[in-house]
C-alpha cells in the first residue's frame, strides 16, 4: 500500500525540487539538498 500526500505537500515538494535544481547545476549537490527535503518530511526514498 502506498502512503499518499495530501494534494498541498506533493505540490510543495515539487516546487521545491524545482527551486534546488535552479539553485544547483551540480548533480550530487542536488541529490544530497533532495534528500534533506525527504528527511524533512520523513518520506523514504532511495
């Protein structure tokens, strides 16, 4: 069963993983502000 976010965060959280990738050109700088992003939430990703 997957855990589904309210139609607010899963909007937040793409606008923020679009705002990083503006931010940072690098790709490992983005991976790691990417997965403080999901810590924050304590979604689980790999």
């Amino acid at each position: 069963m997957s855990k589904r976010f309210s139609k607010g965060l899963r909007k937040y959280i793409r606008q923020e993983k679009a705002r990083l990738r503006r931010e940072s050109l690098d790709y490992n700088t983005q991976k790691k502000l990417f997965q403080e992003l999901y810590r924050k939430f304590n979604i689980s990703k790999i």
